[in-house]
C-alpha cells in the first residue's frame, strides 16, 4: 500500500508509523530521517538543506520534494510506503501526486489522526525529558515518574524542552491548521482519507488504523 499519514503535532504519527509500516511490510519514510540522512551523506540536497537550516530559513518545497522522490525510488519502496511530515502543504501533495502518476502509480490511502487540541497540548506540554539521556521520557499526568523531577532510570534531572511549552504548542497547531490541515480537503476530493481518532492506548489506535485502511482496501 502507499499511504500518508496526516494528523496535528502530538497526535502520535511517528509512533503509529512505525507500527504500520512493520505490519504492512512497507518502508516507513518521514521528512526528519530524510532530511538527517541526506545531511550525514552529503548529498546535494543535504548540503542545499543545511544551508537553508544553518541561516534560519525553511527550506524550500522543491528540496523536500527531491529528498522524498529519491527516497520512493529506492527499491524497498517497490511495493508500497508509509509517508510521515510528506506532504506538508497542497503544493507537495500536487507535487507527489505528478510524481507518482509519472510512474503509474498512486496512492491507496490518506490515514489522518484526529485528536482534540487540548488533548495535543495535554500530550506535549506534559512531557519532561531526562537531561542525561533524552531516550528518558515521562509525562506529568500519563508516565509520572516515581519521584518528581527526577528519571527513573538513571537519575538524571527531568526538564521541558522549550519546544513542549504550551505557547509554543498552540503556535505549531496554528502552523498545522494553516499550512498542512488543507491537504486533508485535497485528498478527500480523491476520495483518499479515512479518518480515526489517535485517542487510547498506541496498540488501540495501531488496531483502529488497521482495520480503517483494511476497509479502505477492500472498497477498492
């Protein structure tokens, strides 16, 4: 299957991507780990991201657009794919549609993950990551440390990152519903997208997934 998932920041798509991609055999392809991969390689489009990153700028469509093509034709990708953060905006959406209509190919589905906004900010501003390792994280309401402030596993001290303040998390959501909510309305146009709630337990809402885009199969 060729599917991309979609849902607002801290609705857990990493997570459930991973899931997915494992249960349907498909690669699971993310813009952080392209965009990693090509910086650690040197490649052209690594160096033309990290330019743009280094100055403080976003870099530009067109060059996630190469990072991601490249990615799709690699061989693991043959039979299917799991895009997570591709596309961003309805000008990447446009753009991949071409792309895999240039192959004869398209897409099976659009997996989007909803989970209410307070919900998100509950998710993100409640984290507290361990200062020694960053592997370490707990949540002040859903994985509470035993002693507060303090990681269970090796001691170190818990913190917020920056990123996780609830200021900073309304400011991504408003990001998200400007810029990447509208490729939900492009895709429903395709008749692509099933929707499910992101809300329970990861292993609830990996099930919930896979019967969606079983159901979303078999209509076909």
């Amino acid at each position: 299957m060729r599917i991309v998932l979609v849902g607002p920041p801290g609705a857990g798509k990493g997570t459930q991507a991973a899931f997915l991609a494992k249960n349907l055999g498909i690669p699971h392809i993310s813009t952080g780990d392209l965009f990693r991969a090509n910086i650690s390689q040197g490649t052209d489009l690594g160096k033309q991201a990290k330019a743009y990153m280094d100055a403080g700028n976003l870099v530009p469509d067109e060059v996630t657009i190469g990072m991601a093509k490249d990615r799709m034709e690699q061989a693991d990708a043959a039979n299917g794919f799991l895009l997570d953060g591709f596309p961003r905006n309805v000008s990447q959406a446009e753009a991949l549609d071409e792309m895999l209509k240039a192959e004869s190919m398209k897409l099976d589905a659009v997996l989007d993950l909803e989970v209410p906004e307070d919900e998100v900010v509950k998710r993100i501003a409640g984290r507290r990551i361990c200062r020694k390792d960053s592997s370490h994280v707990f949540h002040v309401e859903y994985k509470k440390p035993q002693q507060d402030g303090v990681c269970d596993v090796c001691g170190g001290e818990l913190y917020q990152r920056d990123d996780d303040s609830e200021e900073t998390v309304r400011t991504r959501l408003e990001v998200y519903h400007t810029q990447t909510e509208p490729i939900i309305d492009y895709y429903k146009a395709q008749g692509l997208v099933v929707t499910i709630s992101a809300l329970g337990k990861v292993e609830e809402v990996t099930a919930r997934a896979m019967e969606a885009l079983k159901s979303k199969a078999d209509d076909k």
